[in-house]
C-alpha cells in the first residue's frame, strides 16, 4: 500500500490485523504475565493499548514512539539524557512546568541552565554549538511565539548534543520536527492527542534506535509508564485528531479576527493573523496555524479575571487541546512573570463558532463596562 496521508493513518495504524481479532487493541488490565512466554511484568513489557497508542503517534511523527504517564513525565524522559554538568537551553516563554523541572536540576547541580527568546534565531543556533539539551517550544506558550525550526535543525550542533521540540500546540499534523532533523519530538498527550480532558499521558518520538532505548530504559526504571485505561482513551481519541483540529483551527482563525477588533481586547496574538509578527515564518512553517489565541484584556490582570469568570460556553479551566473551549490568565501561576498580567490564553474547542462568539463578547464587554 502506499504511503497514506496522516488523516488516514490516524484512523488505521495501531490496529490488530489477524483474522478474529477485535478492530481496536483492548485493554490489558494487568500487572503481570505467566512465564514462559517473553513477558514477565508491565512495567517492563507494556500493554497492547500503549503499543496501539505508539504506532499511531510514531507513524504520524515519522519515527518511533514512547508513551509514558503524562506529559511530564515525557519532558524528564529527555532531561534525564542530559549529561552530569551538562547545558540545557530553553526558551524565554516556556510552559511552567518545564521551566521548573529544569530550574530544580540545575538548583541540584545536575545542569546549567540559559533561556533565550524564542525568535533569536541567531542565538539559538550558536548555543546549539555547546548546548547538550535545547529545547525548543513552538508555538511558544502562551505567548505563541514562533521559532524558525527548519534553521535550529539544519544548525550544526555539539557531538551527542539533543534538539528537542515541545510539538503538543502544533500537533503532528502542523509540524514534524523530526522529519527537519530534530532528535525528539515530545507530546503532552493530555491534550491534542487525547483530546477530551478525560486522561494524562505523554509521548516522546525519535528515530534513533539508541535515543529510543534510552527512553524506553529512563520509563521502565523510572516507572513513568502510563495506566492501561490513559493509553487506551488517547488511542481512542487520537483517532479523530484531524477531524477536530480542521474544526478547532477554523474557529480559532474565526474568532482571532472577531477579537482583534473587540473593544475590550487590547492585544491578539495568533500566528494565522497578518498582524502576528512572524505571520510570514507562520505560513512557511505550517499547513494551519493551530487552535490557540492569546489575548490580552483592556484593563489589565483584574478584567481578564472577570471575564474568564463570565463566560458559560467557554470554560475557565487550565490545560487545553480538547473538544471544549477553555481560557485561563496565564500569570496567576507561579513562573510565568514574564507573562503580561492580563493575559489570557483561549484554547478553542469544536463547538458552533456563532456561539462561542457570542459568549466571549458579553464576557469582554462585562469586564470593561464602566461602574
């Protein structure tokens, strides 16, 4: 068969092929096996439903996946390849967690650690020549700031160095990291991927047969392996990935024009926006432009709070990537001062855009009215 286009393969790889078997690999829910046949104990040896999970986020990524509890648990995954004293990169604008993992190994001694804007290009490509982990989040979150990937990837870097990319706000369907010459690419599968906030569970791709065991080594030993139920619902979820991205991006791009010219909205930031600086790299970069806006409320941390308090469709929760839509004022969270205070991420979902509309303009138009 040829090779098929990703909204093909999302429904058809990680399936049982023999005659008899059921169309989805099934649950296992098992701690250990008989002896005599090869498998001994899951957390060495796995379960169907994370092999199933695998082959299709691997296959989309156009290398070898492995899955584990969640998405942080992918990101320490690929810290733990960083050598005793080596130098990690990460950008400015960083999801939190992360920061914080890194900032706790470099307070242990165990890394150094340097951040660079995510759009220095030319920084990033000179700390590729001694950095032994960079890793690269692109959209950048929550300010969606973009990186030239293609160049950080065709960039020389150190001997063993890693370049990792946080693809969880692209999804693989907008980005694939590995097939410009990045070494990881890494998924909170909590979102996009699983896609109905009803899971954690995370996922590192490489192409590397060594990098992969290493992975694979770091999980088993580490017992970061996801639970049989988790790695069952994101193989079932990731099914319709395309579907719900081609409806959440479309939304997306709807409502960041409508909120470009809202009263009470100060400042959009959404790649697919010509007014988006790097709406040009944007175009080059992706097929579509993602479903994340981030906005920033006229009247500062104390508006943005009300509004997100006002919404009855659009649900004022963290995380992201599912079939609802959420915002949430970024720097209320320790780590991010560098966000502006009356920030508001809006992870768009696949309901009626008219709708969703609707109840983001009498929120904003509630958080600004005058006493």
């Amino acid at each position: 068969m040829k090779s098929l286009a990703p909204e093909s393969l999302l429904v058809s790889a990680g399936r049982p092929e023999s005659p008899g078997q059921p169309l989805n690999r099934p649950m296992s829910p098992a701690s250990n096996y008989l002896l005599g046949a090869g498998k001994v104990y899951a957390r060495e040896h796995g379960a169907e439903s994370w092999t199933a999970l695998e082959e299709v986020v691997g296959g989309l990524e156009g290398g070898t996946a492995v899955s584990f509890a969640s998405g942080m648990a992918a990101v320490a995954a690929v810290f733990d390849q960083v050598p005793s004293g080596g130098e990690v990169v990460l950008p400015a604008d960083c999801y939190q967690g992360v920061a914080s993992l890194a900032a706790e190994g470099e307070k242990k001694g165990r890394w150094s650690v340097s951040r660079l804007p995510t759009d220095h290009t030319d920084a990033w490509i000179a700390a590729l020549e001694t950095a032994d982990l960079a890793w690269v989040e692109t959209p950048s979150n929550p300010q969606l700031i973009l990186a030239d990937l293609a160049a950080l990837a065709a960039a020389p870097r150190k001997p063993g160095a890693v370049l990792a990319v946080d693809n969880t706000f692209a999804t693989p369907l907008n980005q694939r990291p590995l097939a410009l010459g990045a070494d990881f690419s890494v998924h909170s599968a909590t979102k996009y991927l699983g896609g109905h906030s009803d899971l954690l569970c995370g996922l590192v791709v490489s192409v590397d047969p060594a990098r992969h065991e290493a992975l694979v080594r770091s999980r088993t030993l580490q017992g970061t392996v996801p639970g049989t139920l988790e790695s069952f619902l994101a193989a079932r979820g990731v099914r319709t990935l395309a579907v719900r991205m081609e409806r959440a991006q479309a939304n997306a791009l709807h409502l960041a024009r409508f909120l470009e010219g809202h009263p009470a909205v100060a400042v959009v930031r959404y790649p697919g926006l010509e007014s988006h600086p790097q709406h040009a790299l944007a175009k080059a970069q992706f097929p579509a432009f993602g479903a994340i806006i981030a906005i920033e409320v006229n009247g500062g941390a104390a508006a943005a709070e009300v509004a997100c308090r006002a919404t009855h469709l659009v649900r004022h929760a963290t995380s992201l990537g599912s079939v609802e839509s959420s915002w949430e004022r970024r720097a209320v969270y320790g780590g991010q001062e560098h966000v502006p205070p009356g920030l508001v991420r809006l992870s768009v979902g696949i309901e009626a855009v008219a709708d969703l509309q609707a109840d983001l303009d009498q929120a904003l138009r509630s958080a600004v009215a005058p006493d």
